[in-house]
C-alpha cells in the first residue's frame, strides 16, 4: 500500500515535471517570441546594462505597438526575459545556459561590454541559438568563427582609426607623432590595436604607449610624459573613468596637445557636466542622433532621441541606440527565414542588408557589421559655457567643422 | 621599463611633489586606521568602503550646487554617525574576539557597503569639480593642480587638530588611556564602551574628509575603496602603531614610491607595485622578527 503510495507520486512528480518542461520548450508560445538576455543590472556596468535594457525595452513596445512580427502569415509580438548578471561573466555564463536549457528560450540577445558576450558567445554556439548583440565591440569576438553571433556595432579596433586618419591628412599625408593609454581590458586594447594598425599605414609613430589599471583614478604620469614629448596625437581609451580621469588631469595640469581622441565621452556625460574643461575633445561613438539613417519604426536619429526622451528620461546614449536595432534586425530576420527554426533564422541573420535608424547592418562572415562606420564628434562649447556633441568626421554626416589643433590652455 | 623619470630633472621633481601631495592624504587615512587599530584591535577591511562613502557625500553637495569644499566640513559629521552606527551594530560583537573574526567581519561590512553604495548611487565614475586652478612652478616646468594642495592642507590641518584633540580632550585621553590597557582603564571609570564608539565614529569621520578630499581630485566609484584599504594599512604597518610622525612620513614615501613606480614601471604596474611592497615588507618584518625570537631563546 505505502509503497504504491511512493510510485504513484513519483511518478506523478515525473509527469509534472515532463508536462512543464514540454510547456515551456517551444519558446514561440501562442502569438509571442520570447527572447532571452543576461544584462548587467547591478555591478560596475549597471548604468550601461540599463541603457541596453531600455533600449531592448524600447525596440520591443515599438515594434508590437506597430504589428509585431509575420510569420508564416500570422502576427507574433516580442517578449524578453531578463536576468540580472551581476556584472560578472562567469555568472553571464551561467544564465545564458539557464535561459536556453530551462527557460527553453531559442533566441538570444546580448549583454553589455566584450567581456560578458565572450562568456555568453560559447554557450549559444554550443547550442546553436543565434544571438544578436548589440554591446560587445571586442575584435576577438569576431575572429573564433562563431557562426550564430551577430553584431550591430563596429568592432573596437575601427573606433578611433578615423582620428588618426584624420590627423595625418591634416599633417598634409605625412604621418604623426601618437601618445596613447589605454585601460588593460579586452575592449581598449582592440582600440589599442586599432590604432597600432593606423599608425602603420599612414607611416605615423607612437612615442608613448601606456596601459591603466583597472583601478585607475590617477593619469598624472602620462600627461607629465605628453607635456614632455609633445605628441600631436593623445589617444584614452578606459571606459568611463579613463575619459574622466582624463578630462580631469588634462585640464587642471593645463596639458596642450594639438588633438585630444578618446571613447567613452557620452557615457561619461562629458558636455554636460564636465563643459569646458572638456571642450575640443574628439570622441568615438557608434551613433549619434544627427546621422540620418532612416527606417519605419523609429523613423530616425532625432525622433528616436526625443521618443526616448520622452520615455525614460534622458537623451539616449549609443549603447541604447544600438540595442533598439539588434530588435529590428532580428524582426527583418524571422520575417524573411518566415519560420522559427534556429537554423533559418541564423542563415537569414547572415544574409541581413538593411538600414535602420541607427546605421546601415550587414553582417561579416566572422558577425560584425561591416557597413556601419564610426562617427567622430567634437565637444564643442559657445561663449556661455554651453557645451554640445557635433559630429565632425566622415564629412558625409559632419554637422560642424573639426576645430584643429586645439587651442592651447593659456589661449583659451 | 621607462627611465625618463630620471632623464629629465623636473619631472623628477614633478613626481616627488606628486607623490608627497598624495602621501600626505594616503597618510590621514592610515592615521584613522592606526587610531582603532590601536585602541579596539581591529583592522578595518572597510576603510577604502567608508573613504568613497564619505567621498559620495561631497559628490551628492557638488551636484546640489554646494561648493564640494564644504564637504569637508559635512562628510566627516555624517561619517562619524555611520561610524558609530557600524559599531554598534556590528564591531561591537567582535571587538573582543581575536583577530580573524574581526577582519572577516570587516570584510563582510566591506562587501556590503560596496554593493549597497552601487544599489543606491550606481556603476558611474563620478566626480566634483572644485573650480581650483592650477599652480606652476620653476616656470611652468612643474605642474601642480591646486586641488591636490588644497587636499593636502586640508589633511595636515585635520590631522594636527586630532593630534591635539588626543591630547587635550578627556575624550582623546580616555581614548589613549584605552589603548594602553584596556582593562586598566576600565577599573580607573572609563567607559570603554563608549570609547570603542566614539573612536570608530572618528576613524569614520577622518575617512569623510579624506573621501571629500579625493571626489575633489581624483575620481570616486562604488569599487575603489580597496586600494586605499591596503595603502592604509601598509603605512600603519610601516610605521606601527601610535608613532603618527611614521604615519605621516610612510604615507609620503609611500606616494613617492608609487609615483616612481608609476614612471618607471608603467601606470599599470601602479597598485601592483604597492601590493608588491607590501609583501616585501611583511616578509622582512616577519624575518626581523624571528630573527628576535632566535635571540630570546
């Protein structure tokens, strides 16, 4: 009796457990797509992590609001399930495993930063989910031969190659003497790389090359080496603190030097509340709103910043930016594969061509968008002190002449 | 490894001056450090933790308009009630207990005011910008921002008001009374209770200041509290406890060392470098001291 009791509950327990994993393996239930993403929402890249979210969250109300996906001749609407990676990729890592063999989800978008989607990237390859990523630049992403990732974003080491073009042109062709530090994380030194590879090509000479620590508050060092040699070239690349770091030191020990190119300045709200003493700084960005890329959802650039304004409260940085695409360029992908079968949807991921508010998107066999440049803007301030972003570089977009050289300190 | 630090006899001097400014700061911090070290037995893993909680302070009073200066004066009167508070809610439990649980529980405290202080002001890299101009010297050859001076001073002056408060106030010679023996001290009616407190509470107080201190010329995030923790606790360790001259002298040699270490081995090698020294002078104090022992036997 009792032992009946036992098999019956267990087996019971069995069928639950059957009954719900079935339920939730087809991760197209009903008239919804779910997607799955680990994002940063607390640890050092919380601030960015939200960007993203908002601008996943953004894509996803925008593109049910306007009709939702087609498929196979019926309407289905994005969800997303998020979970919080504390930062941490080993944690990233984890949840990405979780959502493809618990949540069932078949879908993927990406985290913040090169270093999350590298841990993530192994785990959707292992299990052929295409993932669409909007956050991590990393060369090194891109030459593994990963079949399902997908960037909407340049790769790093394309950021600040045009600065360093644009100088030696303005050097008339001759190339230039660069200093440069960057931050010893996978993303500045493709930038590092990036602009290694620059200086070779354009005959120009690097004459101070120094990396920062991750705990770096302190560039004192450097600047006293870039007053000494004067370099025509300073280029800092460290996130948001290499930038403010940056900004901060370069002010106050009055260095001059005839262009100043860093990443990163957006995030760091560098024309808002940094104003003058940031004022001629030439920054790399993936996006900005001047650039009059079109398309049928958010229309463009500036309806895209004044909506996003209007939704979350603040002037949207790239990182949002890009991530509302990654939405809609898998909606054009599922649309075109019309099925939801992993391998369809991957192979018309691949064949992507299209435009979007945020730039032109074709994916590189190796998953980085190829046909998106970099933008250059210039921290540029009016007589009261009021200070905004214009783009200056390609001259295609450029909303205001590039100021060079650089006044100098005690002409200012 | 770069040598142009000795190259060129001004940035020599350059990076001595740096490094004292700096030293003088690194040095208020580890002074705090040595106080309750000294008087409670407790090495606080959650020093760096209340340096940026103190520094968060004058960021939020920059961002409301209030010259981040007054900082100074606010964080430390805030600082001293967290203080107390941390004791009473936990440092109290462990003051008695030996060693290891104290910096466990310091660590947890450390741990905990990391991720709270990145719940309540997020991930950002902030800071408040003084407005101070810079000072150049030997014309224009060296460069020193005048925040750097200003938080200098800013240290030396909090510094020798303790220093006389320590010895002038009944609290201060409670405090020193304490420190030498605390039993003693009890029997003869002091209030040890209250002493733990309050020397927590001024330990937290001087990390304010030197908090406010760095929002104005350095950088602050939830995540950098570590290096000031083992900055502080390697002057302490130079120095010993209760010899405040050593404190301020370590803490300046400790800033020359890093600025030199900075130039020659490169920004990167900066922390590592102090990290590196700290190893080396435990290992040497260790040999010093079994060498004693050796000698007593």
């Amino acid at each position: 009796m009792k032992i009946n009791k036992i098999i019956l509950s267990f087996i019971s327990a069995i069928a639950i457990l059957f009954s719900t994993s079935v339920a939730s393996f087809a991760k197209v239930v009903g008239d919804k797509i779910v997607l799955g993403a680990a994002i940063s929402l607390t640890g050092k890249y919380s601030s960015n992590g939200v960007h993203t979210q908002n601008g996943y969250n953004m894509a996803v109300d925008r593109i049910n609001s306007m009709g939702g996906v087609k498929v196979g001749g019926k309407t289905y609407k994005f969800e997303i399930i998020y979970y919080d990676d504390e930062s941490n990729p080993k944690r990233a890592a984890q949840l990405a495993e979780r959502l493809i063999s618990q949540d069932g989800v078949e879908f993927m978008l990406g985290p913040y930063s090169s270093g999350l989607t590298k841990a993530i990237a192994p785990v959707t390859e292992k299990y052929g989910v295409p993932m669409v990523e909007a956050n991590g630049a990393s060369r090194s992403l891109f030459t593994k031969g990963y079949k399902y990732l997908f960037a909407v974003l340049a790769p790093a080491n394309l950021y600040l190659d045009v600065a360093i073009r644009t100088a030696v042109e303005l050097n008339g062709g001759k190339g230039v003497r660069i200093a440069q530090a960057f931050e010893q994380d996978a993303f500045s030194q493709d930038v590092r790389l990036g602009i290694l590879d620059a200086a070779k090509e354009t005959g120009s000479e690097i004459i101070i090359d120094d990396k920062l620590p991750k705990e770096l508050n302190d560039m004192a060092a450097t600047l006293v080496k870039v007053k000494q040699m004067k370099p025509d070239v300073l280029v800092v690349s460290g996130h948001t603190k290499g930038a403010l770091t940056a900004i901060r030191q370069i002010a106050e020990m009055k260095v001059d030097v005839p262009m100043l190119a860093m990443t990163h300045c957006d995030a760091a709200k560098l024309s808002k509340q940094h104003g003058k003493n940031s004022q001629y700084a030439l920054c790399a960005s993936q996006w900005h709103k001047t650039l009059t890329y079109k398309d049928n959802f958010f229309k463009d650039g500036m309806t895209y910043a004044a909506d996003f304004q209007k939704e979350f409260g603040y002037d949207p940085p790239y990182q949002s930016a890009e991530s509302s695409a990654a939405l809609l360029v898998f909606k054009d992908a599922f649309e075109r594969a019309n099925s939801f079968d992993q391998k369809k949807v991957r192979d018309a991921l691949a064949a992507t061509n299209m435009q979007t508010f945020y730039g032109n998107i074709k994916f590189a066999p190796g998953g980085q968008n190829v046909d998106k440049p970099m933008v250059l803007f210039q921290v540029m301030c009016d007589g009261a002190g009021k200070c905004e972003n214009k783009v200056v570089a390609p001259l295609k977009w450029a909303s205001a002449k590039l100021i060079h050289p650089i006044p100098k300190w005690s002409d200012r | 490894m770069d040598f142009m630090v000795f190259q060129y006899p001004m940035i020599t001097v350059q990076a001595c001056l740096d490094g004292i400014l700096l030293g003088i700061l690194f040095a208020l911090i580890a002074y705090g450090m040595a106080l309750q070290w000294g008087v409670m037995n407790i090495i606080n893993i959650a020093q760096g933790d209340l340096v940026i909680l103190g520094g968060y302070i004058a960021y939020f009073m920059y961002l409301y308009g209030i010259h981040p200066a007054w900082g100074v004066i606010v964080s430390p009167i805030i600082m001293y009630f967290v203080g107390v508070g941390i004791y009473k809610l936990v440092i109290n439990k462990v003051v008695d207990r030996d060693l290891f649980i104290s910096i466990l529980a310091t660590f947890g405290i450390s741990i905990l005011f990391m991720q709270l202080m990145n719940f309540a002001f997020g991930a950002d890299v902030v800071l408040a910008n003084s407005g101070y101009g810079t000072t150049f010297l030997f014309d224009s050859a060296v460069v020193l921002p005048n925040s750097k001076i200003f938080s200098a001073f800013v240290s030396i002056v909090f510094a020798i008001g303790l220093v006389i408060y320590m010895k002038k106030s009944k609290l201060g010679r409670a405090i020193r009374a304490t420190a030498q023996n605390a039993r003693a001290a009890k029997i003869l009616g002091v209030d040890t209770e209250k002493v733990y407190a309050a020397t927590f509470g001024l330990n937290a107080a001087l990390c304010g200041v030197a908090g406010a201190l760095i929002s104005i010329t350095f950088t602050i995030h939830p995540y950098m509290g570590l290096p000031y923790t083992i900055r502080s606790f390697m002057i302490v360790i130079v120095a010993g406890l209760g010899n405040l001259p050593g404190v301020a002298m370590s803490g300046m040699g400790l800033g020359v060392f890093e600025e030199f270490a900075d130039y020659i081995l490169g920004t990167e090698f900066r922390i590592g470098s102090v990290f590196l020294l700290l190893v080396l002078i435990l290992v040497y104090r260790r040999f010093k001291l079994s060498r004693k022992r050796e000698y007593l036997k």
